[in-house]
C-alpha cells in the first residue's frame, strides 16, 4: 500500500512539472533567448528527475559545440537525465513526436525527429545534422537506433556519423546506466523501455522504486583522423561499453 501511495505522490509531481513545462513553453519560450531556452530545459529536466526521485552522479564535462555526443540508449529516463546535466539536441525517432506531452515539449526544445526505416529521410537528417554542427551547437545521438534490454549494447548505425565527419567537428562518447538507491552496486531494470514494454508502464514502475541513481560517465571528445564513418562508429561502440560499467 505504501508503495502505491508514495508513487500516486510521485505522480502527481510529475504531472505538475509537465504542466509547468507546457506552460513556459506557450507563455515565455516565444520571448526568451537561445541561451534562456537551454538553461530552462536543464532546470525542468532536473525539477522532473526530483519529482521522480532519480540522483544523477556525473564524471566527465561537455564543452560547447561544435559537438556530437554518442551514447547508449535504456530507458525514456535517458533524456531527462542527459538534459539535466548538458543541454543538446536529441536526434529522436520519429515515434517520440507522439507521446503524450513529452513529445510536445521534445520538440520544442529543439529535437530532430527521423524515420530510420526511411533511406531519404536519413539522408536529410545528415544534411540538418551537418548545418547544425556549422552553428556549433551540441548534438546527441542514440547510434543503437532504438533502447536496448540493458544487458548489453545493440549494433551502432553510422549513418548518422557521417554528419560529424562532413562538418569535421569532435565526438565524444557517454555511457549511462542506472542503480538501485537503496542497494548500491545492483543495477536497476525499473526505467527499461524495451520490447513489450509501454511508455506509461515503465513510467509507473520507475515510480514505484524506492529511488534510483542514474550514472553519466562522459569520455574525451575525439576527431576522426581519417576513419571512415564505419570504423569510427565502431570505435565509439567501444568506448560506449567502457563507459557504461560501474
């Protein structure tokens, strides 16, 4: 019983913060600059990450861009907690324009929304990538294409690399994982978004956990140094699983 109530509770902060971010997104977004905007979507991803319970413990910096961040992908959690230490923006699938609230606020705050199965919309997304890249703004990229089951890491697409190599800007890896608050060193599966699993499940159960830390390891920012997109996704690949350890 008491595990629903404190989830109810949880809940009901959640959807505050939501109500709030919907409110400055139609009242104030329109007036403010850049640089407010940004500084805005950190403050509310870190209020949504409080309401949730969810600690962020971070090693590593980001500079400013140009930049690409590639990084494994778990859990809808992994946004919150990305844009609650740096803020980027998010390559996304296109599914994600349709969650409810949240796909509204993703996209006012600047994602890029593809269809991977679609060829000529990769081929797009390259180009705004690489005129992205020009404006020396912060890019962040889930390579996996998808989430994964969080036991290991799904096959990096380059595709998307090719966007760094055009507009030679760096990249730089991140790996995040999530533990358990009250049992430390026990990974915890409670954010999962995977298979079967549904967007307002996974949002329940994380609520229901007694709390949950979420780990951000970021690595050195890197050049390509004449890799192509292929062997330079692969590399990344390594250094992704590296840094998703403990």
């Amino acid at each position: 019983m008491w595990v629903r109530l404190r989830a109810v509770w949880r809940l009901a902060l959640v959807l505050g913060c939501l109500i709030q971010g919907l409110v400055i997104q139609l009242t104030l977004f329109p007036r403010w600059t850049p640089h407010q905007k940004q500084a805005a979507v950190i403050r509310w991803s870190r209020r949504m990450l409080w309401a949730m319970n969810v600690q962020v413990q971070r090693s590593g910096h980001v500079k400013a861009g140009p930049l690409m961040v590639v990084s494994n992908h778990f859990s809808w959690l992994d946004i919150l907690v990305t844009h609650s230490q740096f803020f980027g923006r998010f390559v996304a699938k296109g599914e994600v324009r349709a969650w409810p609230v949240m796909g509204h606020l993703a996209a006012q705050a600047g994602t890029f929304f593809i269809e991977r199965s679609s060829r000529r919309d990769a081929l797009r997304m390259v180009q705004d990538m690489t005129q992205s890249l020009g404006r020396k703004e912060v890019l962040i990229v889930f390579p996996e294409g998808t989430t994964n089951d969080g036991a290991s890491l799904l096959p990096f697409h380059a595709n998307l690399i090719q966007a760094a190599i055009e507009a030679q800007a760096p990249i730089q890896a991140m790996g995040l994982s999530y533990w358990s608050m009250t049992h430390p060193g026990e990974r915890s599966f409670a954010p999962r978004f995977f298979g079967s699993d549904t967007l307002l499940r996974s949002v329940w159960t994380t609520l229901c956990t007694s709390g949950v830390v979420a780990k951000v390891h970021l690595g050195e920012e890197q050049q390509a140094q004449g890799r192509d997109r292929r062997q330079w996704t692969h590399d990344l690949r390594q250094e992704v699983k590296k840094l998703c350890g403990p």
